[in-house]
C-alpha cells in the first residue's frame, strides 16, 4: 500500500466537509439509486414508444439527470453535458432518432446486464456509433445502475486521477474513461480498506483532489518537500474544523426531519393505525427512545413480497390498517432533499397496494418548498401521478393541527383537510 496515499485517504475520510463524509455516507444517497434507475427505465420507454420528443427541457430525461445532479458535491453540474446546445447541435440524441434509439438500446441493455462485460460492451457499442456530444457524463447515470462497475465523471475526476498518477487523460472520449476506470479500479484494489467496493467513494476522493482540497504527496524523497505538503495537510485539517460548522447544520436538518417523522409516527398510532418507519431511520435516538419504537418490525407480505419492495422499506413512514394490515397512507418527508425521489418512492407503493387502497399519498415537506412539489409533480415523467390523489402537507399545518387531529381526527379526513391537493 501506498503509505503516503493512505494518509491522504485517512484525512480525507474524517474530514466532514469531504465528500466521504458529506455525500458517500449520506443515507439519502442510497435512497435515490432506486428513484434514478426507475428514471432512467422511463427515458427508455418514451424512446422506444416514440413519445419522447425532441427537446430536452421538460423530457423524462431532463428529471432523471436533475435528480443526479441533485446529488450534493460530486455530481453538482451533471445535467450541463445533456442540455440541448442549438448552435453546436448537441448532444445529438434530440434531432435524430437513430441517435436518441442507439442512447435508448444503451441505457436499456445496461439496465438490464449485471456483469461487467456486458456493461462496457454497451459502452463501446455507443462510442462505436461517434455521436456528436455524448460522451462520458453519460457514466454518471450508469454509476446509479452498477455502482461497482462504472465510476462517475467529471472534469474534477479527471484533474484527480491525472494529479494523483501522473496520465494524461482527456474529457470527452469514452476510450479515455475507460482507460482512467482501469486505473480507479487499481486504486481502489490497493487502497479497499479506506475506499470501499461501491466506486462512488474512489470518485469522491478524486473529485476532492482534482478541485484542490488536498494537495498530493511530492514524489520524491526530499524531506523539505514531505514537511511542506504535511503542513498542507494540517492546514486542511484546521479549515475541516471550521467546517464542522456545515456539518451540525446538516445534522440539525436531519434533526427536523426526525422530529416530522416522529409526528407522523405519533399521529399514526394515535389514530389507531399500526405505523412502519423507514427501516434506515427506525434506529434514530427521538423522544427518549428509537424513532421505530412502538412500530412494526416488518412491513405486511403484500408489501415485503413485490418487487418494489426495497424502496418501500425506505418511505418515511406508513399508516396500516390495524385489523387487515391493509395500505391507510403514507408519507414521504422531503426537508432538503429531491423531491423527485420521493414521489417515486410513493409511486413504487401505490404499485404494490390495491387501487382503491392508494388514496392516502403525502409528499410531506416545509412550506417553502410548495412551488418544488408542484413543480415536480407536473414534470411529463409524473403525469400519471393525478390518478393517485397525491397531497402536499406542509409542516405549518402539521405542526399547528396534530393536537387536533389526535383529539378530533378520524380515519384520513382530517389529515386530508390539512393538505393540499396536487391535481
């Protein structure tokens, strides 16, 4: 092992303004692999059924690559490589349909691959066809499909991985990733302990590195030159105290978060509704206790059997039927983070659940964000969402109604009168 590497990558680690911290162990991040997939099976749909269009603004896959780029650090940006650029006709996957077919076969076949080879076998068969303006950002939406396979990218990555091993390679050729991957692999193999096997964490010390957060080891043996970049290494240990800072900041948005769920638990039970939450949350401290203290330890086979079944486990909190374990309503808490995710996380519920069960869909966040949840909800990719009778429950009518709702409410209507609809 590289041992001043490793210390680099020990630094890097406990530093809560890096991306380790920040982004790779930020739960949210697992929750939105499931919501980017489902988003990338419906850009391949519309393909296929010819109802995509040709422009990007407001297409299926303006949401998908919105909800990716969405993802904090790393991926801030990653929807500029798809915006139509007229003058330059590119990325030419708008104006020609063989194109935007070939993009479709692309995503489809590594949607539905598990293996390596398969996955770079797409890879190749798209740089084969030379379409103008579509090269390797496309990675960033493969890196949510096989995140063990294909690295993300962008320009950081790049100035990273040629910082840290002294190539030379170029943005915007497939060839040129899939050399830089070949060595991220290597990186990660000799450096596993401090990394991990997801490639996402590989990416984020590169991304760190390549926009100059942490300087790199000098290669030779000069003593003056290792104390000089130990200093270096110090100072950003210093300004990583500062950012603590940030750090509690997010973790008092998370604290808000909790403290809604914790609401919704309450009222659930009080209503006489048997109440799951979240299987990555149950275990947070609240009230003296556990957020999932008093809930159900496993979700109805109905709901535990489907195939959607993983991205149930994540929706924030669930009202069930005491007697029948029957569906009563749901609710997703969206404080910071994408909106999009959630709603595909109630659409995943309402595919599991009998049709005249769903009518207790919640999008529920602060009453900032009710131009968000609207705007979401009227994207192309959710124009089914109407049939749902999804709600927005804005935390102002939550927090000021829920004595009332437990001492007056019955069954959803009161719940009902303090939402909004979303038709």
């Amino acid at each position: 092992m590289n041992a001043p590497i490793a210390a680099l990558l020990q630094r890097w680690r406990a530093d809560p303004h890096a991306t380790y911290q920040g982004w790779f162990l930020w739960e949210e991040r697992l929750k939105n692999f499931r919501s980017i997939r489902r988003g990338i099976a419906e850009v391949v749909k519309e393909i296929e059924a010819g109802t995509f269009g040709n422009v990007y603004k407001g297409s299926s896959l303006e949401t998908v690559v919105g909800s990716v780029a969405e993802q904090r650090q790393i991926f801030k940006g990653a929807d500029h490589a798809f915006l139509w650029k007229p003058k330059l006709r590119i990325p030419d996957i708008y104006e020609n349909r063989e194109n935007q077919a070939a993009f479709a076969r692309f995503l489809d076949t590594c949607a539905c691959c598990d293996s390596e080879g398969g996955v770079l076998g797409a890879i190749r068969q798209l740089d084969a066809r030379r379409i103008k303006g579509l090269g390797p950002a496309a990675a960033n939406l493969l890196y949510f499909l096989h995140p063990t396979i294909v690295p993300p990218f962008n320009t950081a990555i790049v100035h990273g991985y040629n910082a840290l091993t002294g190539a030379k390679v170029k943005l915007g050729k497939w060839t040129e990733y899939l050399a830089m991957r070949e060595g991220i692999l290597r990186l990660n193999a000799e450096h596993r302990a401090l990394l991990s096997n997801d490639l996402g964490a590989a990416g984020g010390f590169l991304f760190d590195v390549g926009s100059g957060r942490y300087p790199l080891p000098p290669a030779g043996e000069d003593a003056g030159a290792r104390a000089a970049w130990e200093a270096d290494l110090a100072k950003v240990r210093e300004e990583s105290a500062s950012a603590l800072k940030a750090h509690r900041r997010s973790a008092e948005e998370e604290q808000s978060h909790t403290e809604i769920q914790g609401m919704l638990r309450d009222l659930g039970r009080a209503l006489g509704f048997h109440v799951w939450v979240a299987a990555n949350d149950a275990g947070r401290a609240w009230g003296g206790g556990r957020l999932g203290d008093g809930c159900l330890e496993s979700l109805p086979p109905a709901l535990a059997g489907g195939p959607a079944s993983d991205a149930i486990r994540l929706i924030d909190v669930i009202w069930l039927q005491r007697e029948s374990g029957a569906l009563a309503a749901a609710f997703e808490v969206e404080h910071t983070t994408s909106i999009y995710s959630g709603i595909v996380r109630l659409l995943d519920l309402a595919g599991s659940a009998p049709a005249e069960a769903v009518r207790g869909l919640f999008l529920v966040a602060p009453d900032a964000r009710e131009g968000e949840v609207r705007a979401q909800i009227a994207r192309p990719a959710f124009r089914h969402v109407v049939n749902l009778q999804m709600r927005y429950l804005p935390y102002g009518e939550l927090t000021r109604n829920r004595e009332h709702i437990v001492r007056f409410g019955e069954g959803l209507r009161a719940m009902h009168a303090v939402s909004k609809s979303l038709d």
